[in-house]
C-alpha cells in the first residue's frame, strides 16, 4: 500500500490538477470516492499502485473456439451457455468445491472452484446464461475440466472480439471491463499524455543494466502490460513478452540487490581469522573408520577458507540425507575449538540434539574436548551447570535445542553456531545467536532446495554442496502399492525382521480422528503387535513426553525394538543403520520432500533397503504423482525441483516462513532465466558500486531503501 494513503482532509477536497502516479485513484476519470474506497481496500490507493496491479494472465479471444474441440493443457477462450450451477462437498470433510457446468452446441465442460474468489461470486450465474470462459483445459481422472477458469457474463465487456485481454484477480463491485478502462485512463494520463515531464513514470535501473539484459524502459513495459498490441501472439499468454519480462526482471532485481548487499556487508565486517593449522581436524580424521567423500573434503575445504579469512562466514551447507553432513559439523566445530573459540551445534529436535551428543562425545573425548547438551529436557539444576560450564568456556562445544538461545545462556567465547536441518529454524534465530557474539554461521540442511530457491531463499548465504553418498551405500529401492497389497507387504517386512533387520511402519495421524478414516499410528500400533506378536513393536509420536520419545527412540537404535511404528516425529536426522525396511501408509498424504526425509531413515547401513508406499483408494492424481516421483528418483535436488513444480514455491517453502517476498507477476518456476540474470546483474552492480554511490545509482539506492521495507516487513 502506498505511503500517499493517508491524505489530509484539505487535500481530499482540493481539486487535483496533475495526474500523476502518486495521484489518488479517486481523481482518476471514471473512479469516484466509492470504487476509490473499494480499491484502497484492495491495497490499491494510487496511480501508482493502479498500474503496478497486473494481470494475471490474458484472455486469447481470437482462439475462440467450441467445447468439442478442447484439449488438455490448452488456453482457451469460448462462447456457452450455464446449465447448472451447484456446489459439492469435498469427500467427507468440510470443504466445498464449487462447479459451474456450461454447454454449447458442441458438447458441455465442467468448470470448477477449489475456492470462491468471493463471496457471492457465484450467486452471480444462473442456468441459460450466456457467457465466455477463459482458462486452460486439464484432465482431471479422464475428463476434460477447466480449473478456476474466468467466466464473464457476455454483454460484461464491451471489448472487440478479437483481442488478447487482460484478466485481473475478481475483485467485488468492480467489472472487469470497468477496470480495464480505469487502468486504460490512468496510462492515458501518466504515461501517453502526461501533463509535466515530472508527472512521468521514472526509469528505475541504470542504463547499462538495461542494454546489458535487454530489457524495455519501464514506461513502456507497464503499459504494454495492461494493453498488449493488437497483433500479439502467445507470449503474453505464456508471460514471456519483452513488457513482462522487464516487470519480472525489476521484481527478482530488486529482492537480488538487497541479497547482494546484505550479504556485501557482511563480508566487510571484521572478524577473527583462524590459523591454517588443523591439528584437531587431523586427529578428529585419523579416528573415523572410513575416509571422507571427495564432497565432503570440498565442503570443509570451503569452510576452512572462509574461516582463515578475516570475515564473518555465513555458509550453507546443502547435503542430502546421509550424506555426512554431520562429520563436516563436527570438523568445523574441533576447527574452531582449536582456535579457541566456543561452538554452538543447534537442531531441531531433542531425539537429535541427544544424537548429535553422543556422536561428538564419541569422537571428541580422546581429543580432551568438552562437549556440553542443552536441552528444553533438563532438570533446573542441570540447566543451570550447563550454562554455568558455557559461560566459564568449560564447555567448548554444545549441541543443543532451541534452548541454547534462551536469553539467560551465556557463552564465553562463542566463535561459531552449526544449525542443523535449517528449515525449521527462521531468520529471526539466526539473529539471536548472532547477538550472542558468533560471527561466523553454518547452515546445514539435508531438504534440498532447487537452486532457484537457494538464490532467493538463502541468497545472502555462500553455498556447498555435498553431491556425493559415502561408498557403499545400497540404493533404496521404492515402490507403491494400493492397499489390498498390504498383507503381502507385511509379509516382506516379516522376512526383513527374520534376517534381523529392523523396520519402520510410519503413519499420517496420531490419533483416531472420526473427520477422515486414515489409519492412525495408535491404533495400527495395536494392530500390528497382534499381527507380529514373535517381534518387539515400539511406538513413537508427537503427543508423547519427549523423555518418552527418547525412551523409544534409544531402544529402537539398540536393536531392542524391531518394529517402529511412527508418526513423522522420526522425519529429521535418526540414523539407524541395521532399519533397512519402511512402509508409508497413506503416503498420497505426505508431500514429496516429507516422504524424503522420511525415505532417508532407511539406507543408511549396509544392507539393501526398501520403501513401500502404500495408497489409500482415495488417492489423488497428484498423490500418486507424487509416489512415481519416489520410485523414480532417490535424488534429494531431483525431488525437491519436482516439488517446486508441482506445489509452487509459497507452498514448497511453506508460505509463512518462506521468506520469500510476494511476487506480482514472477514466477519462480517459470522464469528462472530471468531470475539468474536479475541475480548476476544486481552482484555486478553491488561489486560495481557497494555502497551504491555513484550518481547513476542514485535512484538505485533510494528505490532499494523503499523495497527493502517490503522484502524485510
Ligand atoms: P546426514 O548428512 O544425513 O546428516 P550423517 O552425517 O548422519 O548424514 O551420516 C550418515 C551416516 O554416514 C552416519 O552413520 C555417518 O557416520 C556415516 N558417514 C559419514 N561420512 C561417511 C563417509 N565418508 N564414509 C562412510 N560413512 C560415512
Ligand atoms: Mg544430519
């Protein structure tokens, strides 16, 4: 929402002169104090903000065309008629789907509505109607169907049949055709006719960005945007027009020269450089059983050059699952202990925080390292040693929940804070631990994130890649199944535990719930014991006390339990190596890095493993999509891309710790391309320019103060 909203009475009643874009939308010819309040409501206060509220996507009249003729992953245009209008509810919960069926002379199609753009939106349609739908053509379980197609009463528009037009989000009391002459108006007067150069539309990037990346000045981008040429073709359609993609290419700039100076800025902050000596590193090395993974030696290799250099590091680490990540943890930490700093090791769960414990205590002792654990889990007396020991410096190395960020925890000389499995950790604790005194940061996540995402996501982060498995390792096999399969999946598992393997049977739910029939970890857990009464089953969930879940957890690891049967408590980090078996009842309801990560548990020994899916009989296309995908690839980078491109980046990321700022038209998936040249030309000019000084840059800086707001919030 623009700043010029708030306007004195004076100014509301002052006759404006100039139209320009900071012009209320109220004065524009055709708007009027009531649509100017229901587009303020819309976020939509200005000129300015009127022209930057762009179509989302464009309706190709001239391929109008018959219901016959439709097919699957068209865009389509036509002329029909309504014949039924009804709403249906979703399988057995509450939700609705809304369904507008229409015919013409040639055949009927069905549209329909996951959501109501609003409310009352479908009040609006009535059988024997005449209407045009625009959309594009799917197939849904063998039939054609439009998904969230536009339908638009005919008589609505009084546009020229043959034009591509531009569609905006529904909005209540404003027609579209209304709305497109509200926006025609407003170019008329700031862009066509402006009435004083100033009252112009500014250039925002620098000229040589512009020639460098081929890109339209902005002026004529923003109106080709809302009035697309006559003669058009499909790239509009597709949001590939040179118009759109100069607007793609500000929206990725503009979030890329934020990345590039933030992450400028630290490079330029001072920290302690490390001495190249790694005497601990060589001990901590001469102990392990194997050697380490060429991948692994180039991931600390980075590490260890960041830390020699007299800045902070703020490095990522993306590693699939079993891929080591955690040697490369603890080589980093003894690196720093040697340096004579403290290290603070942090993850998600306390099941983990305990394993990552013992590991490092395992291997670090004969170095004479004290290794500490903090946790949510112990008792007042032990918290307050723990934090004694680390505010004295006795503990060197501490591996610990979320709690090691409490307020009252103290560290001595924290030199360098490992975040384990980061996703579950937001920028926000990043910040915490720095105001704890770490200046140097390593991120490890074992969710692979589409590099696109890397750049956007973690963008201000330098970045490893652990690429490679340790040797060995058997690859997993994967397979769905429908559920009459199960009795002969039970039978295999049974032969897994016969030749002393160990396996995991995991489950969406925890509990009973009477809204929908899945199975659910408790009463399966029963189930299953009658079933396999020769075997030890153990049970593991989220509702349990974590001393309960550790309990489990330790058994299962000792070979004291055979049989785990689980919610996705055990997603992150478990590792036991003799489990070579899961099943995934109702895996259509994981999504796909989820049925990863929980893939992951298995294939971490030597003996060849298995992934059963089972499917529910109401199992989604997208769910056994999503299950093809898992026998296809055990590649983490592979699924994530599959991911993205099936859920979208929003949901991918999960929209409220995304981070990600909202996108008008870009498109994650779609325009990576522009996306690496927005990148590479927002890191050229901050190398150019760091402090964006430079009087072809002014405009830069300022335009940036003001989007950083909107990134950071
Ligand atoms: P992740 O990357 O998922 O955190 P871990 O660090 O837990 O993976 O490692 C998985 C398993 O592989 C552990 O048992 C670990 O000891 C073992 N491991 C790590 N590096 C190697 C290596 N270079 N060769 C053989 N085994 C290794
Ligand atoms: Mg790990």
């Amino acid at each position: 929402m623009s700043k010029a909203n708030k306007v004195g009475l004076g100014q509301l009643r002052q006759k404006v002169e100039i139209v320009n874009i900071d012009t209320q939308v109220q004065y524009l010819k055709g708007v009027g104090p009531k649509l100017g309040e229901a587009l303020r409501k819309r976020g939509v206060s200005t000129v300015g903000d009127l022209l930057s509220w762009f179509p989302r996507a464009y309706e190709d009249r001239r391929a109008a065309r018959s219901i016959s003729t439709l097919e699957p992953g068209q865009i389509v245009s036509f002329l029909a008629r309504i014949v039924q209008v009804r709403s249906l509810n979703l399988g057995r919960s509450h939700r609705k789907i809304y369904e507008v069926v229409v015919a013409d002379g040639s055949g009927r199609v069905s549209c329909k509505y996951f959501r109501v753009p609003y409310k009352g939106y479908f009040e609006r349609f009535q059988p024997h109607q005449e209407v045009r739908v625009s959309g594009k053509a799917q197939l849904y379980r063998g039939r054609l169907e439009l998904h969230h197609p536009d339908i638009v009463l005919v008589g609505e528009n009084e546009e020229q049949e043959d034009e591509l037009i531009p569609l905006y989000t529904e909005t209540e009391g404003l027609r579209p055709g209304k709305l497109r002459r509200i926006i025609g108006a407003a170019i008329d007067k700031v862009i066509l006719h402006p009435e004083k150069p100033e009252s112009q539309i500014d250039e925002t990037l620098p000229q040589w960005i512009l020639q460098k990346y081929n890109l339209i000045p902005r002026k004529e981008a923003l109106k080709l945007i809302h009035q697309p040429p006559p003669h058009s073709g499909n790239e509009y359609i597709e949001f590939k027009a040179p118009a759109q993609k100069r607007i793609i290419f500000e929206e990725f700039f503009w979030l890329e020269l934020h990345l590039a100076s933030v992450r400028a800025g630290v490079k330029q902050e001072a920290a302690p450089a490390f001495s190249k000596k790694q005497s601990y590193v060589d001990r901590l090395l001469s102990q392990l059983p194997f050697q380490l993974t060429g991948a692994q030696q180039r991931a600390f290799f980075d590490i260890a050059s960041d830390l020699q250099r007299p800045h902070p590091m703020h490095r990522l680490v993306q590693g699939d699952v079993g891929s080591g990540k955690t040697m490369v943890a603890l080589m980093s930490a003894v690196y720093a202990v040697e340096n004579g700093y403290q290290v603070a090791l942090m993850v998600p769960t306390e099941i983990l925080a305990e394993q990552h414990f013992k590991n490092a205590q395992k291997f670090l002792k004969s170095l004479g390292i004290k290794v500490g654990l903090l946790t949510g889990q112990l008792k007042l007396s032990e918290h307050r040693q723990v934090c004694e020991q680390l505010a004295s410096g006795e503990i060197q190395i501490c591996v610990g929940t979320h709690a090691l960020i409490q307020k009252e925890v103290d560290f001595k000389n924290l030199g360098l804070v490992i975040v384990d499995e980061q996703h579950r950790f937001g920028v926000a604790q990043r910040q915490e631990l720095k105001a704890k005194g770490a200046s140097h940061f390593l991120v490890m996540t074992a969710t692979p994130i589409p590099r696109t995402l890397a750049m956007t996501v973690y963008g201000d982060l330098d970045v490893s890649i652990i690429d490679e498995l340790p040797p060995g390792r058997q690859p997993i096999l994967t397979r769905k199944a429908f559920e009459n399969k199960r009795p002969k999946v039970m039978a295999f598992v049974r032969d897994q535990l016969k030749a002393g393997r160990q396996a995991y049977v995991v489950y969406p739910l925890v509990e009973e719930s009477d809204k929908m029939d899945l199975k659910n970890a408790v009463t399966e857990y029963e189930n299953l014991q009658a079933e396999f009464p020769e075997y030890r089953l153990g049970l593991l969930h989220g509702k349990m006390k974590p001393a309960e879940k550790e309990a489990v957890m330790r058994e299962f690891r000792d070979g004291n339990i055979d049989m785990l049967v689980a919610t996705t408590v055990i997603e992150v980090g478990v590792d036991v190596p003799n489990a070579n078996i899961m099943v995934i009842e109702h895996a259509e309801r994981f999504g796909l890095s989820q049925l990863h990560q929980l893939r992951g548990r298995v294939g971490r020994g030597q003996h060849k493993s298995y992934c059963v899916l089972l499917l529910g009989y109401a199992v989604s296309e997208d769910g056994t999509k999503r299950a093809e995908i898992m026998e296809q690839s055990t590649d983490g980078f592979k699924i994530a891309e599959a991911d993205l491109e099936m859920r979208g980046p929003g949901e991918f990321l999960g929209t409220r710790q995304s981070g990600l700022p909202g996108f008008k038209m870009a498109n994650l998936v779609r325009d990576v391309k522009i996306l690496q040249d927005a990148r590479q030309a927002a890191f050229a000019l901050i190398q150019k320019d760091p402090q964006l000084t430079q009087p072809e840059h002014e405009k830069v800086r300022q335009d940036l103060e003001l989007t950083r707001t909107a990134i950071i919030g």
